[in-house]
C-alpha cells in the first residue's frame, strides 16, 4: 500500500522508516527540506517540500492513489486540515491525525477523523508509572479514554457465568486467561479457578467495576 505522511519530525520519520520495512511505498511531506534528513539515506520513497494541506503537493506525494494518511506535523490545525482534505476530497480510506489538545482530538474524532492526542496518552502513561494504584491495564486506547484492565475476582464469583459478571459491573470482558492462554469467552462462559479477566473500563467506570468484582457474589450460590 502507498501511505502519505504530513511531518518529518521524529514520529513521521520513524512511522516512515516503520512502514518501509515493511514493504509499503511511502511519501513524506513537510515544510522544511532539511527535515527530511532525519529519514536517513537509506529511505527510498518521496519526499515532497511544503504544506500537507496544499492540494498540489498532496498529488506530488501520490495522494491521489493513497491507501493511507498520517498527519504527524506539530500543528494541529494543520493536522485536522490536511487530514480532512485527504479523506473529504481525495477519499483516502484510513486516515489519523496527530493532536496535541485532547479537547480537540475528542471533537474530531467525532468527525470520523481518527486521532492520536499524543500528550494526554503519554502523561496518563508516566502518572501510571510514578503513582501506581495497584490496577493492572493491559492496554489504553490512543485517546486515553477505554482501557483493559485485570479484575481480581472474588472466589465466590467461581462458577458463575461472564454474563453475571458482565451485568453486575456493568461492564464488557474483553477476555480471559485460563492456563495461561488466551480466551473469547461468551456470555455462558463459567467463570473457573484461577482464571484472570479483563474487562473493559474508562476511568469513571473502573473503580465501581473492581469494587463489584472484588466484592462477594451470591447469585447461584
């Protein structure tokens, strides 16, 4: 696949060295030609000088036969724009942008543009790390908003369905681990033994659902 990236900053070069390992063709846009050094010389794909929402510079970066957009720049009007234009009007399928100002990425995202609000993922990441509360999260969506976390269940939750537990926290399993593999489970899905589970959870949520989980379970017994 061809992929169009708008920023030749430390991410954009890595996302494209990352992308041509891989196979795919790449473009790099940015405004400063000297940015491009950063890619190094053994990067093979395009490099195209100036601005990632100008349309004749999208169509020197092949946006016209894209499969996929980045908008990596340090500027997110510049990110939204251009990230805009490539899937508004050249109908790019798969398209992110990069956001500094969570406020905003939650907006866009709204717009169908995909974001990654870089600064809000990495302070909630180092708070994790510099004060930890004893959750384990397996995984935070880009956004910082949906997260995995393990549930320690209660022993009287043995033997009870996921679907009991999902309805008591109200809260979605994500999956489980059962001697030490992965599982799908389903709703009928009886809770054993030293099973480990991981559920889905925001931060308003995540609390209420360990206090539930943690907490003695009666049905069925």
């Amino acid at each position: 696949m061809h992929v169009v990236i708008m920023g030749c900053g430390r991410l954009g070069s890595t996302l494209a060295a990352n992308l041509e390992s891989r196979g795919h063709s790449v473009a790099v846009i940015d405004q400063n030609s000297d940015a491009f050094r950063r890619l190094g010389s053994e990067f093979s794909g395009i490099t195209v000088t100036g601005v990632g929402f100008d349309r004749d510079v999208l169509r020197a970066a092949g946006i016209e036969r894209a499969d996929a957009f980045a908008a990596v720049s340090s500027g997110d009007n510049s990110n939204i724009i251009s990230a805009r234009l490539a899937r508004e009007t050249f109908g790019v399928s798969r398209v992110v942008a990069r956001i500094y100002d969570a406020r905003r990425a939650q907006v866009y995202e709204r717009l169908g543009i995909p974001t990654v609000a870089t600064i809000r993922w990495a302070a909630d990441r180092m708070v994790r790390h510099l004060v930890p509360e004893g959750t384990v999260e397996v995984f935070r969506d880009p956004t910082s908003v949906v997260s995995i976390v393990e549930v320690p269940l209660h022993r009287d939750w043995v033997g009870s369905t996921l679907k009991a537990l999902e309805d008591a926290t109200g809260s979605r399993v994500a999956y489980l681990m059962r001697f030490g593999m992965g599982t799908l489970g389903t709703p009928s899905t009886v809770i054993q033994d030293g099973d480990q589970i991981f559920m889905l959870v925001t931060d308003d949520t995540v609390r209420a659902v360990l206090d539930v989980a943690s907490g003695t379970h009666t049905e069925g017994h």
